[in-house]
C-alpha cells in the first residue's frame, strides 16, 4: 500500500514538476501578483474608466493596509495592482 502512495510522487519528480519548499512561495508570490495585474486590466477593458479607478483604488487601499499588518501576500498583490496600473496608463 505504501508503494502506491508514493508513485504518483516520483512521477512528478521525473516530470520536473515538484517544487521545492524555497520555491513555491515565490511562485505563489507571482502568480499573486499576475491575477492582480490581470484583474486591473480587464478592469478597464470591461468597465468604465472611474470605476476601474475606483476598483483599483479600494484594492490598493486594502493591499496597502494589509500589508501594514504583515500579511504574507499583500506586497505582491499591491505591487501586481501597481504594475497593472502602470500597464494601462501607459497603453
């Protein structure tokens, strides 16, 4: 019985595709950080210009105040809201 619970581990171990415990914060952090900037975008794309602004602001406002608290995540997500700013402001 234990065999089979530890094949499907070392099937992804020879795929490649197990994380390591250093690298799956990080990757987490970045994808954190590209939802955010992808919700910015579709932001505006589907809705007008002072309601993305306003979206973005509440969202930017509770990343920044969440990360006054030392939540793990909120610098990513404020600096993916940022990033996704800057992407529209200058498209």
């Amino acid at each position: 019985m234990r065999e089979l619970i530890d094949e499907p581990k070392s099937f992804l171990n020879e795929l490649g595709l197990e994380m390591s415990n250093r690298v799956r914060p990080v990757a987490s952090r970045q994808a954190l950080a590209m939802i955010a900037c992808g919700l910015v975008i579709l932001a505006f794309l589907h809705a007008q210009r002072n309601v993305a602004y306003l979206f973005v602001s509440v969202l930017t406002s509770g990343g920044l105040f969440a990360s006054m608290r030392r939540v793990p995540l909120a610098l990513s997500l404020t600096l993916g809201l940022v990033i996704g700013l800057a992407l529209v402001s200058l498209s």
